[in-house]
C-alpha cells in the first residue's frame, strides 16, 4: 500500500480508535499504553503511512520549516547556496523557504515579519547590511544564521569568505601579470561581500602607488544584463584599463561579451578577474579567471550551523571565516604598460 492514501483518520477509524490517540503515538507523546502504542505504530509501519510533517509542526506549534532570504534567486551563486542548505536540511526534517528579496530592504523586512508570524524554527540571512536589518534581527528570538555578510553588530552564527582578502587577491594576480591600471565593478551599495571587495582592491593600488581613478569604477546590480551594458560605459572611457576586477561572475560574463561584441580582446586588450566560480565560468569560450568561494561547502556549513541551534539553544555562536582560492583560466595575461 502507498502512503498519501490514509490520514490520521483512516488509520484511527481502522484501528478502531481514537484519531486523538492515532496523533499521540505519532507524536510521541505520552497517554497511550505501550500495548496500544506498539499496536498503532505496527500497522502504520504495514501500510507505509508517514504523517505530514507540516501537520506535525502545526500540532506543536512551530513550524519545522527555516526560512532562507536571499538577493536573487536566478544568481547561480545563491540558487547553489540554496540547494547545499535545502539538501543538509531537507535530510534532518526541516524544509526550506526560499524568500527572493530582489535586494529590496523593505521586501526583507517583510520576509522577517513573515518568518515570526508563522513561528518558522529559523532563519538563513544571505542578503543584508542596512542598519534597519540588524536593529530587526536583534529582536528575533529564533535561530539564525548569517551567510557571506557582515553586520557591524550581529554576533550570531556567520559563515563567509573572507571577502577583503579575495579583492586582494584577485588584484594582485593582475598587478603580478604586470598590470598597473586596473579599474572594478562594485556590487549594490547594501552588500557588504562587495564592500569587502572593494576594499581589498583599494589596498592593493596603495601598496603599489597607484592612482584610485573613480571612472574607472563602475556599480553593477550583480546581472548578466547589466554587465553588457556596463561594456558600454567602459568602451566610453578616454583612456581604458588594461584590467577590471568584477564582483560576481555572472556581471563578468556580461561585460565579457559587451566588450567582445565592441571588438575589445579578453584578454589580450583587457584581462578580467571575477568572483564566485560558477558552473557556467568553466565553460568554453568562456574559462573565466575568477575567486572561488567553495560555494558548496559555504552552504553545509551554514546548514550545520542552523542545525547545531536547532538541537541545542545554549549553543555557543561561531563565525566561520573560510579563505577565497584564484582559479586562474583564459582571461587574463601579461602586460606590460607601453
């Protein structure tokens, strides 16, 4: 027989017994004798009933159910996340609810108060920096987990790369090719990964002397789309970068393309560093040079660390720092400045 036939009251009406008693042996709870409860759980076990664990949660008034907000769920970065949170946590019997917030503060506050008006047991936080965010966060009593983000004051589980020395590192593999004018493509002004970046990049041009340039500085909503047009603006400028540092590969693979179709060659005119190591980065005609942020790993561990809250509420808070990896492919070389 195949579950999805029988609810409690099938099985209590089988039985000859109270649908109340079918629900405390399911439960675990106490006020069935052990007679009773061995025969309830042998014939559930015979025709293969499973109770909905939505239904659980609802009897006992918490849902078994964590949310997950994040900035754009058509970003292969988040939609990986997503998957290695929802498979670590689909496996210990939570389900996940994936919230889109399209990088709109006042759509992650809505997110938040619908977290705590359907008593969700926690919440994966992996778009956010606004002071308004933090000032919420603090008065959720719940489980939470902040990915790849910094909020000034938050001390709660975090997981992230270490995201300054990723800028660092991807400008330097530029400056050691030789390259001395390098421009970058900054992330919204709400993402602290981006900021991080950023900053990482700025460190670089003074220890070498080099002039910050704020031309040379474009800001991209972290899409392919805008990416091309960003190419635009670039191939506008009067005198053009021999390297951009890009803050998402899925800007990089845009820009890429706008400056390809301009007649620009990458990366014999124009060498690109970006960030993320998505699937698509490895693909011919593509072989993006770009930061790794071992984005599976990213995702179990901050599964692991809504779990380890989930089981135990003393739980000490921990803020995992993972380091960045360059994955160095095609679209780089050396320079030297004429």
């Amino acid at each position: 027989m195949k579950n999805g036939k029988y609810g409690i009251s099938d099985v209590a009406e089988m039985l000859g017994v109270s649908k109340s008693t079918v629900s405390r042996v399911i439960n675990g709870n106490e006020g069935v004798g052990p007679e009773l409860r061995k025969k309830v759980m042998d014939f559930i076990n015979e025709i293969g009933y499973q109770p909905s664990t939505l239904a659980q949660s609802l009897s006992k008034g918490r849902m078994n159910i964590v949310a997950l907000i994040l900035g754009d769920i058509r970003n292969p970065f988040y939609a990986d996340l997503a998957f290695n949170i929802q498979r670590i946590l689909n496996d210990n019997s939570y389900m996940v609810m994936v919230l889109n917030s399209e990088y709109n503060i006042e759509r992650e506050l809505e997110f938040l108060k619908l977290t705590e008006q359907f008593n969700f047991a926690g919440l994966i936080l992996i778009t956010a920096q606004e002071e308004i965010i933090e000032d919420r966060l603090k008065n959720m009593n719940l489980p939470k987990v902040l990915v790849n983000r910094i909020l000034p004051h938050y001390t709660g589980d975090s997981v992230l790369i270490d995201n300054f020395q990723a800028g660092y590192q991807a400008t330097m593999h530029l400056i050691e090719l030789g390259h001395r004018h390098i421009g970058f493509i900054k992330g919204p002004g709400v993402s602290s990964a981006s900021s991080q970046r950023f900053a990482g990049y700025r460190q670089v041009l003074q220890n070498y002397g080099l002039p910050f340039e704020e031309e040379c500085v474009f800001i991209s909503d972290l899409k392919l789309e805008t990416g091309r047009s960003l190419a635009d603006d670039f191939c506008k400028l009067e005198k053009r970068p021999s390297a951009m540092v890009i803050v998402n590969d899925m800007t990089a693979i845009g820009f890429m393309d706008g400056c390809r179709n301009a007649g620009i060659r990458i990366p014999e005119d124009l060498s690109i560093v970006s960030f993320d190591n998505i699937a698509m980065a490895s693909m011919y005609g593509i072989e993006l040079t770009t930061i790794s942020q071992h984005v599976d790993e990213m995702g179990e561990k901050a599964a692991h660390l809504m779990l380890k809250q989930l089981n135990d509420k003393d739980a000490k808070p921990e803020r995992i720092i993972m380091e960045p990896t360059l994955i160095v492919r095609k679209t780089t070389c050396e320079h030297t400045e004429s």
